[in-house]
C-alpha cells in the first residue's frame, strides 16, 4: 500500500471523526456512556471522537513540528495555574466530606478542564483551512436544524399528548434526564443546558451570518438564507427552554448587536446634525459635548425601556417570575427574599458560598473541584432556610457546586487563574476585531461570531460551572482558526497554525 494511499485513508478518517464529533455535540448525557464513564452528568458522545482525535491526529501534527496560534497562550496558563492549585491544595486540610476522595475529585475536574482546551485545539487546528471552515459551520446547521425540529416536536408532543410514549422511548436512548413539563430539552440533560447550546454554539454563527448577509449554502428564497431561517428558529427553542440566564444571554448578544448598529448611527448623525448646526457662538467642543450627550440619553432610555418590556413579558409568561416587580425595602434579607420568590435563592446562596471559599484562599484558590469541600463553612445562615441546600447537604451523596463559572475559577483558581482565563477571553475579543476588518466574506462572520460567544458566555457563566460542556470551546477555536489561516481565504498551509 502506497504512502498516498495510507495518507488518504487517515485524512478520510480524521475527517469522519471530526463528523461525528460535529454533528453528536448536541448529545450531552448518552446513558450508554454515562455507564461507561460513571458521570451522572456530562457524558457527551463527541468525546470519544475527541479523544480519538486528540491522540491520532493533534499529537502526532505536533510532535512533527505543528504550531499552535498565539491565542493558546493565556488558556496554558489557566490550565497551568489550575494545575498548580490542585497540586498545591495537598497542603491545604480541606474539610470532611460524605467520604468524598478528594484525588479522585481533582482529577476529575482537571479532565473535565483538558477536555474543554482540547475541543479549543481542535477546533482552532483541524478546521484551519477554507474547506474544513465551512464544511464545519455546514455540519453545526445541520445539527442544529434536528435540534430545533425534534424541540418543535417536544413542545407539540406536550401540548397535544403530554409526551407519547414513542418520544419518551427515543428520547430514553440518548438522555439520563426527564422530558420537562411544557419545557423542552433538545438533545440535552434538562432545559437550561439547551439554552446554553443555542445561545453559545449555534445562534452567535445564525446572527452573526445573517447580520453580514453571508451563508456557506447556496439556499436562498427572495435573498432569505438557511442561516436567516435558522437563527428565528433558534430563538423559538430558545424561547421553549424557558430558561431566565438563556434569555438574559440572548438579550445581551442581540443588545450588543443593535449597540454596534446604534453606534455607527450615531456617528452619522453626529456629523450630519454638526454640519447644519451653525451656531457661532458655540464652541466646537460644546457642540460636539451637547450632541453627544443627547444621542447617549437616548440610546440608554432605548435600552432601558427594553430591557423593562422584556422582563414584563417574562413575568407574565413565567410562572417563576410573576413576582419580579415585588420586592421588599428595608427588610434584612430583602434580596434573598426576592431571590427565593423568583426561585434563584438557592443559586445565589452556592455563589456566595464560592465567594467564602475565594475570600480564604485569594491567590490561587483550593484547586479544581475543591471548592465544595468547604461549602458546609461558607454558606450563609439564610441557606439552611432553603429546601434545596437541605436536601443536597442532608440528603444527597454529591459534592455541592458553586453553579457559577466565574465563581468557581476565583474558588477554585483563585484571581490568578481568573485573570489568565478573562485575559484569554480579552485575547479573542480582540481576534474578533481582527477578523473583522477582514476582506473576504467569511473573516467578518467569524469575528462577530466570536464577540456574540464572550458576550454570551457572560451571563451563561452565572448558570453553568462545567468545563467539560464544548458550546464556548468549540465556536472560540473556529474563530482563532478563521485568523490564524485568513479567515478561510488562505489554503492549505504545512504547519497547524501560526504561532507558539
């Protein structure tokens, strides 16, 4: 067998692994697996591939030389600060607790953390080239097509038959979790996972894509693209999760989005209204001040008042929220109060918990997965009122979580290891303003995609801690690859990527 030949089998079957990791990455909990790993959570099909990946085709590349662009630079040094709190917590006498093993734990954490950097790698490496590009975002619409389809077909299934049985019986095949009552799960555990799906992995390409008038398919019907349907049914899901931090994320990217077409508004009409204001006794800077000035108070008043609109819809629709406007001055306890009738007490009660644990170990935290060993110290003396926090301290065999990305790195990394980690989202803030001042078509769609993602994952990292979930890791590596390689305008090139 010819060296070519060999060559070509191992692309074609790098290839297909890269498909299946694609098109599974909305499968987050597959029994079979969750059996085979014994995780009662994450257990994402997609893994496999990419530990198949990983050792086969990014090692290897590597090894022979490859380089990795820049943008891996500041995620080493969270993982190496992450390591290191780990190593250094040995010396820490973390406290008792349910006989949980306290290497066992770390260790597990700290896969967790390999597996997100390695989905980074991949996706910043393997899809590094125009065609690997595009046949990607390819590959994430026809997902996320199923996914919208099948959580249509959840909430018609509710409504019309409570569920029948043949969904439940598929639906049993790729999930550990229930079908929630007139919320839908997608693919996904439980309903706010699916909502950190969309918001992260598919939608911030659907609008992005959109808001430049670029797709990868040749569909088009009166100048609509799939992208331009896609993203409205993005939304509909998103919607049927009913998910609070989902629809607060979404409003922040659709925010940033109308704040970028309100600032290129206002210059406009700052250099339109300034040239017919011919006002001689006034100064050019007081001109200048008074305009500014005006476009401001009305530009915040806009987005207050929609901010204001949405939260009522939210309260009328939501159950959960229908207090949101009631809330109770002077009392001692008036925001956890109004937390609990809003049911995210108990979220914030593990936040401030985390933040305990921060407070005793500032500089680089007790190491990955530890943070809850000290939870039992650090929660607040409102947290026992709560059923929750009782039934998990008294009840349940697992270790409390912070719920919080952001607190979980300041617990856990401390504000060393959250430094490096916002650095390395600053980093790729600012690849996304490369990209887009970019030439070609692609180069553009992949920067804003990349600023809708960090803007996303702002408000989605108050809801999920988990590093192991590949919705941020995934779109940030094909933005780093989009600059690393032109955008997708460049061929092929020898080596992985420029860089370290």
């Amino acid at each position: 067998m010819g060296a070519g030949v060999v060559k070509g089998w191992w692309a074609r079957g790098a290839d297909g692994l890269w498909f299946i990791l694609v098109v599974l990455l909305p499968v987050t909990s597959l029994p079979l697996l969750v059996r085979l790993v014994g995780s009662d959570t994450v257990a994402a099909p997609s893994g496999l591939a990419l530990l198949l990946l990983t050792s086969g085709w990014l090692l290897p590349r590597l090894f022979a030389g490859g380089t990795l662009p820049r943008q891996v630079v500041p995620l080493f040094a969270v993982a190496s600060v992450a390591l290191i709190s780990s190593l250094l917590s040995l010396f820490i006498e973390l406290p008792a607790y349910k006989g949980i093993a306290v290497f066992q734990n770390t260790l597990s954490a700290l896969v967790t953390l390999a597996v997100g950097v390695c989905f980074y790698l991949l996706a910043a490496t393997f899809a590094g080239d125009d065609e690997h590009l595009r046949w990607t975002l390819k590959l994430l619409n026809g997902c996320g097509l199923v996914v919208i389809i099948w959580s249509v077909a959840q909430m018609i299934g509710w409504h019309t038959a409570r569920y029948p049985d043949w969904m439940r019986e598929i639906h049993g095949y790729y999930s550990i979790g229930p079908l929630y009552r007139e919320r839908v799960t997608g693919f996904a555990l439980e309903p706010s996972w699916l909502a950190n799906q969309v918001n992260l992995l598919f939608l911030p390409y659907w609008l992005a894509a959109s808001v430049r008038r670029f797709s990868v398919h040749k569909f088009r019907i009166a100048g609509i693209t799939f992208e331009n349907l896609l993203a409205l049914g993005g939304v509909v899901v998103l919607m049927l999760t009913f998910s609070r931090v989902g629809l607060l994320a979404f409003l922040f990217m659709l925010g940033y989005l109308l704040l970028r077409l309100n600032l290129s508004g206002v210059r406009w009409l700052h250099a339109a209204v300034l040239s017919r204001w011919q006002n001689p006794l006034l100064r050019p800077a007081v001109k200048k001040f008074v305009v500014y000035g005006v476009m401001l108070i009305l530009v915040g008043a806009t987005y207050i008042g929609m901010l204001l609109a949405a939260a009522y819809g939210l309260s009328r629709l939501d159950p959960r929220m229908r207090d949101m406007f009631t809330f109770h001055f002077g009392d001692p306890d008036a925001f956890m109060k109004y937390a609990a009738q809003l049911t995210f007490a108990a979220r914030v009660v593990y936040w401030e918990a985390g933040w305990g644990v921060f407070n005793q170990y500032p500089w680089l935290g007790v190491g990955l997965g530890n943070a809850g060993y000290f939870f039992s110290q650090t929660l607040s003396d409102y947290s026992w009122r709560l059923m929750e926090v009782r039934e998990l301290v008294f009840r349940s065999a697992n270790l409390l979580n912070n719920k919080s990305l952001w607190v979980r790195l300041l617990a856990e990394t401390g504000v060393i290891g959250f430094a490096f980690f916002v650095s390395w989202l600053y980093v790729l803030w600012k690849t996304g303003q490369y990209l887009m001042a970019g030439a070609d078509q692609l180069s553009p769609v992949m920067g804003l995609m990349a600023q809708l993602v960090i803007v996303g994952l702002l408000i989605e990292g108050f809801s999920l801690d988990t590093f192991a979930l590949p919705y941020f890791w995934l779109p940030l590596g094909l933005a780093t690859a989009a600059a690393a390689y032109g955008g997708g305008g460049r061929s092929k090139g020898k080596n992985i990527g420029d860089g370290v």
